[in-house]
C-alpha cells in the first residue's frame, strides 16, 4: 500500500494498549538514504504533561514526540506504535 504525506499527517497516533496519544505532524526523512527515520507526532495537552513533554519554540506551540520508524508496528486508519504508553513514560523511547 502506498500513502502520501498529506493523507498519513493529522491521522491519529496510538499506543499498542490502544491509547490514542495524538496527531501525525510531520515526518522525519534521511536526505542521503532518502528513507523514513520517524513519525512527528503531536501529543494532546493531557498525553504531554503525563510524557513530561515540553512545548517546543518558547513554550509556544504543541509537544511533540519523535518516534523511530522501527518503533512503529502499522499504519491504516491510525499509525500504531510498539510501544505501549507506560514504555513511553520510560527512558530514552522516543528515539
């Protein structure tokens, strides 16, 4: 199946407990492979302040979580990540 970005980004991002976590912003690409390294994902308010996630540009803004393509099982209706949300509230699972 192919996507395009336009249609992947504002699709919604879950855990694989199935807790929705947010939006697809952005996309992350690898200019020499020209390869997808990660999904940009724009946390809700609440999916934040659980993360610890700071807002980016001066507090202005979303939070947003970067997550590797190898930490994402499926894309369809939503993109479903590996990790579960308590996996995302441990060290280092953003990257």
């Amino acid at each position: 199946m192919l996507i395009r970005d336009n249609e992947l980004k504002k699709r919604r991002v879950h855990t694989s407990d199935g807790r929705a976590i947010g939006v697809v912003e952005s996309l992350e690409i690898d200019t020499e492979s020209l390869r997808i390294t990660a999904v940009i994902a724009r946390l809700e308010s609440e999916v934040a302040k659980q993360l610890g996630a700071k807002k980016s540009m001066l507090g202005l803004g979303h939070a947003e979580l970067r997550v590797a393509i190898d930490r994402v099982s499926g894309i369809g209706d939503a993109v479903v990540l590996r990790a579960s949300f308590a996996d995302l509230q441990g060290p280092d699972e953003q990257d």
